[in-house]
C-alpha cells in the first residue's frame, strides 16, 4: 500500500504535533504537579521527623522531671550548711559546733560582713567574711582546718596567722588568727 507524498507529510504534521502537545502538557501541567508532590513528600518527611522528636521527648518528660527533682535536692542539700537567716547566729553556731571534737580552743568569734563575692565576677551569692582567733596545737590546728574545708566545701580560710601562744615560746601550743569566708545563701542577706 502506496502512501501519497502529501498524507504522509500530514501524518508526519500530526505526529511531530502530537509529540509538541504532550512535551507541552508535561511542561505545564505533569512536572509543576509532579514538583509540587515531591515538595509535600519532603515536608511530611520533616513533619514525621519532627513529630518522632516530640513522641522521644514526651516519653523523656518523665526521666527529666526525676532528674529536674534529684538536681534539686542535690543543691538543696548543697545550700543547706550555706549561712543564712542571723548571720551572727549562724556563724557563731556553726564554728562551736564544728569545733566540739577537735582540740582547738576559739574564744572569739568575729562579727560576720557581708560582701559581694570578689573571688568570682558575677557570681550569683553573696559572701560573709568573719575572724576567728584562738590556740591549738600545729597538728590539732591543720586537722580542724582540713576537715572545716572538707566538710564545707563552700567556706575558705583565709589570712591564716600563727604565731607561739606564750612570749616565752615554752609551751608548743599556737595562738592563731585566720579569716573565714563562706557563701551567703540566696535571699539571706
């Protein structure tokens, strides 16, 4: 079967238009579609991610408040030797208590000032500083004063001064004066 010049021209017309058409429909109506769905695709991705994220912390909202809790009353318990209320009171009675196994005799107890810290620069506490003179023996004095550190963590002894207790020299006891300097718990002041 012969197939004129002129309707093959037109089948070749009507084919090269077919295939213009359909690159045009893709053009402007399939790939902008098709864009637009991988854009959604992407964004529920995220959505799904971020919603996972969410699920995790929720189900950690417990373990962090127990462990909100434990923190507290780690610094609670910190805070609780920290001087506060009377702080002449306070630090009166911590020194005698302190000082009842030891034997180290403390008759005076200055009055405490309370100051800005000067050791760190905006550090949210205030800081008592206080003098304590009195004897000891050298190692009954470096016992008092290492355990007093140790067991205060948040108290400094300071301008220690040690000098014989007697002019003589004779006896080995110490006369000794030393400052102390401790964290003032917040509010307290």
């Amino acid at each position: 079967m012969k197939v004129s010049q002129e309707k093959r021209n037109q089948f070749i017309l009507v084919v090269l238009c077919t295939i213009a058409v359909l690159v045009l429909m893709w053009i402007n109506l399939i790939r902008p579609r098709y864009a637009a769905l991988s854009q959604i695709a992407a964004e529920q991705k995220n959505a799904g991610d971020k919603l996972a994220t969410i699920h995790a912390a929720i189900k950690q909202a417990d373990a962090t408040a127990a462990e909100l809790r434990q923190e507290t009353r780690a610094l609670a318990d910190a805070e609780s030797d920290m001087a506060s209320g009377d702080l002449y009171a306070w630090t009166y009675n911590t020194i005698r208590q302190f000082k009842a196994p030891y034997q180290v005799d403390i008759p005076d107890i200055g009055h405490p000032d309370v100051e800005n810290m000067d050791l760190l620069l905006a550090f949210p506490f205030k800081q008592v500083k206080f003098t304590i003179t009195g004897t000891a023996y050298y190692h009954d004095l470096g016992k008092f004063i290492a355990d007093f550190e140790n067991k205060f963590p948040h108290m400094r002894v300071v301008n220690l001064q040690m000098q014989p207790a007697n002019a003589s020299g004779s006896d080995e006891k110490l006369s000794f004066k030393m400052d102390i300097i401790a964290l003032v718990k917040s509010g307290s002041q």
